[in-house]
C-alpha cells in the first residue's frame, strides 16, 4: 500500500466526556481532514499551554527535552506514525517514529 506523508498542525484540544481522555486534534495544511489522539490530562494541559503561549512555573519534562533539542541545534522533521494497536483498554495506541 502506498504512503503519501501529510503535513498536520496541531488545531485544539478537546475536552474528553466523562471516563474518556482528552484529545488532541490534528488538522492538514488544507483543513479538509483532522485526526483526533487520546492523551493523558497532564499532556493535555501541556499542549494547551504551549499553544496558547503560558510559561509553566518551572519546566515539565518535555520542556527540558525541547531546550536540550534547540541548545544542540537538533530539528523534529517529522513523526509517522504507522500502525494502531489495542491499549487494552478497548481503544487503540498508535506506533511512530520520529525523524530528527
């Protein structure tokens, strides 16, 4: 099966309905498709903060990955994510790799 590589920006995060998890939605260049991944509220906050532009008090985790990224001089050139499988949880966890 062939591959096309899609260009996605990161569009909102929803807010999950009761048990369920916060989503992020991801929309292409075009705006004409979005995926929708399921993260943990922590994550959630994180990607909200980031979008709307709030220093945390201090740094989370992520953020010292991102610093050590950038003060190296190292670029995220893409995530593919290539397959989906069961989280256990009746839901699915996708695979990916990042290209740096």
């Amino acid at each position: 099966m062939a591959t096309k590589d899609v260009r996605l920006s990161v569009r909102g995060v929803a807010a999950g309905f009761g048990d369920e998890a916060p989503l992020v939605v991801l929309q292409d260049e075009p705006c004409s498709s979005s995926l929708r991944i399921p993260v943990g509220p922590y994550e959630a906050s994180s990607i909200i903060l980031e979008v709307e532009g709030i220093a945390p008090y201090r740094p989370l985790a992520h953020d010292l990955l991102a610093a050590f990224f950038r003060d190296h001089g190292f670029l995220l050139e893409s995530a593919y994510i290539y397959d989906t499988v069961p989280d256990g949880d009746g839901g699915e966890r996708f695979l990916s790799r990042i290209r740096y």
